[in-house]
C-alpha cells in the first residue's frame, strides 16, 4: 500500500512537469515582470496601500520596462440600519482601473476594470469604528491588487510585448 501511494505520487509528478507545468509567480511565468514596473504615484492612502500590495505580489521598481498606471474610486454605503436611522454595518464598493503600457514603444499593451467590496460593523465606540473602517479599506487594497495581479498575469499569456 506505502509502495502504490508513492509510485501514483512519483507518476503525478513526471505528469506535470512533462506537460510544461509553470507556477504562476515564477518569474519566466510573468514574462519577466518582477521588478520591471514602475507604478503610478499614490494620490491619497488607498492608492498607498494599493501600490504596497502591488510591490509585494510583482516586485518593487526596478530597471523598468513597464509602467503600470490606475485609478481607485471607493463609494461607502450604509446597510443594516435600525428603524430610528443607525447603521449598524457599513460597505465600501471599489472599483481600480489600470493599464499596463510598454515603455520603450509608449504603447498600452493591456488594461482593465475590476471591483469588489467590504464591509465593516459601525457600532461601538467611535475608535473602534474608525479602526474597522481603516482595515476594511485596506482588505478592500488587498482584494483589488490581487484582482489586477491575476488579471495581468493571464492577459500577458496572450501579449507579445
């Protein structure tokens, strides 16, 4: 029984390297990305915090090829409100749009949109709601950068630079 479990593990093994397997972070499966964007210039804290998560996923600013430029909209909306008008919950709805633009030709290779949403309780203390409203935007950073990162890298499959 030991034997058949490692032989079907050795086997599943050669399956995938043989069949050209690639992880998605490797760098030769970014098309060289790592390190090669210059981001845009943050404007205000969430686009801070999105230029973090983006640095940690595709590599800080380097001997760059690409600039990745985009925009955050963030809305904030009121939900589960009591009878006399409190809002015992809150949503923030952000939307990124982005290019990515090749910079020895100036030309946009890829773009897109992408959205999603949070949400955070508004009771308690005024601290405490504050506290939750700053996490909740910076899950809402989190999410969006993982959206844009998964976005680029199975566009750029498609992209000859």
């Amino acid at each position: 029984m030991l034997w058949s479990s490692r032989r079907s593990f050795l086997i599943s093994v050669a399956a995938l390297a043989g069949c050209g397997f690639q992880p998605a972070y490797d760098t030769q499966g970014m098309r060289g990305l790592y390190g090669q964007i210059t981001y845009s210039d943050p404007t205000d804290h969430n686009m801070f915090q999105l230029r973090q998560q983006l640095e940690q996923r595709l590599g800080p600013s380097g001997n760059t090829a690409f600039r990745l430029d985009y925009a955050v909209t963030t809305r904030t909306e009121r939900t589960a409100v009591a009878f006399d008008g409190q809002a015992f919950r809150q949503q923030i709805h952000g939307e990124v749009t982005y290019s990515l633009t090749q910079n020895d030709r100036a030309k946009v290779i890829l773009s897109g949109k992408r959205s999603t949403f949070v949400g955070y309780a508004s009771t308690g203390t005024t601290t405490a709601t504050l506290a939750s409203e700053r996490d909740a935007n910076r899950r809402l950073m989190v999410q969006l950068a993982d959206m844009m990162v998964t976005d680029i890298l199975i566009k750029m499959q498609s992209v000859q630079p």
